[in-house]
C-alpha cells in the first residue's frame, strides 16, 4: 500500500523539489481481464515541486501486468507504464480535478490508481492472431484444430434441400435412383 509522503519541507516554498521513489503494492488495480497483481510492488518514481498552488506531482508509473486473453482465456503476462502530472493543492477546485494536499502530506494512493486502472488492457490478446476457443467443446483453436462436427442450423435445412435437389437436377450423373434406366457411377 503507497503511503502518504511528507511534503512539509516543500509546502509554501515554491521553486523547491524533491525526487521520491517507492516500490510498494496496491490492491484493487484491475480490470476483468487485466491486473497488477495486489501482491507485486508498483514502481513509482515522481518529481514533487512546490509551486504556488500547492505541489505539482510528475513522473512515471510502473508494475508488472497478469493478463488473461479475451478469446482462448490463456493467461500471460506483460509491464504497464503510465506518466502522470497532477496538482496536489491546498484548496481543490472540483472542476480542475485536483487532488487535496493534506496538511503537508500527499496520498499518492488516489494518483496511481486513477493513472493506472485506465491504462489496463480491456480485451487484452496473447497474441494478435490467436483463434480462440472453439464454441461447441470449448477447446483452444490455437493448440489444436477442432474435431467437432459441422454444426447445421436447422432453420437453414429447408434452404439446404432446395440446393441439394438443384444440384442433383443440373447434374444427374450423381443422382442414385433406383428406378432410373441409365447406370449411374455406383452402376445398375
């Protein structure tokens, strides 16, 4: 969890900074298909100036990525790096979307978050091309081809017999009747 950093030797000084790098968890940053797992530190290396509004916070986000792909469901992994610049101030205004400084501490918790949870992939893929599972028993399509049977939708089946029957009537060389006179390909 990333604490509150103390920001008191930069509150009301404008022009001084200071470097902070943290390397710890958070919970909750994920998506139904993309996560930073709640037990892998996220990196946080930020730039905190103080200017007159209070404390410009900028800088890079980082953590490692669990990803499970939209069509085969496989589970793979990956980075995601965000870049934030956002203002702590004193007296937030709502509609700058800025973040309260509290007394002489920011919450960098809020800030990562708000980076990080929109960045995550929403249909991540393990690779571009991957052929997903198969609808009918659920196989993956990318370890091996599918050996299920055709599926025939049966409100096309009237369709099918009409073309069926065209077929055979534009070339009745395939037709088997027994009643026919000639000899088919199956003879007599």
């Amino acid at each position: 969890m990333i604490r509150h950093v103390d920001v008191h030797d930069l509150v009301g000084r404008p022009g001084t900074y200071r470097e902070v790098r943290l390397a710890e968890p958070i919970e909750g940053l994920a998506m139904p298909l993309a996560e930073i797992p709640a037990d892998a530190p996220v990196d946080v290396e930020l730039l905190l100036e103080s200017v007159v509004e209070g404390i410009l916070v900028s800088g890079r986000v980082a953590g490692p990525l669990k990803l499970r792909c939209a069509r085969c469901l496989t589970e793979f992994g990956g980075d995601l790096g965000v870049e934030v610049r956002e203002l702590f101030a004193a007296q937030p205004d709502a509609e700058a979307e800025e973040y309260p400084l509290e007394g002489d501490h920011v919450n960098l918790e809020p800030l990562v978050r708000d980076a990080v949870v929109p960045e995550l992939p929403f249909s991540p893929l393990c690779k571009p091309d991957c052929l997903g599972l198969c609808e009918r028993c659920g196989g993956d399509r990318n370890r091996a081809e599918c050996s299920c049977p055709p599926v025939t939708d049966p409100r096309w089946a009237g369709l099918e017999a009409l073309l069926t029957s065209d077929l055979l009537a534009e070339n009745p060389a395939e037709r088997n009747d027994p009643d026919d006179d000639e000899p088919g390909p199956n003879g007599p």
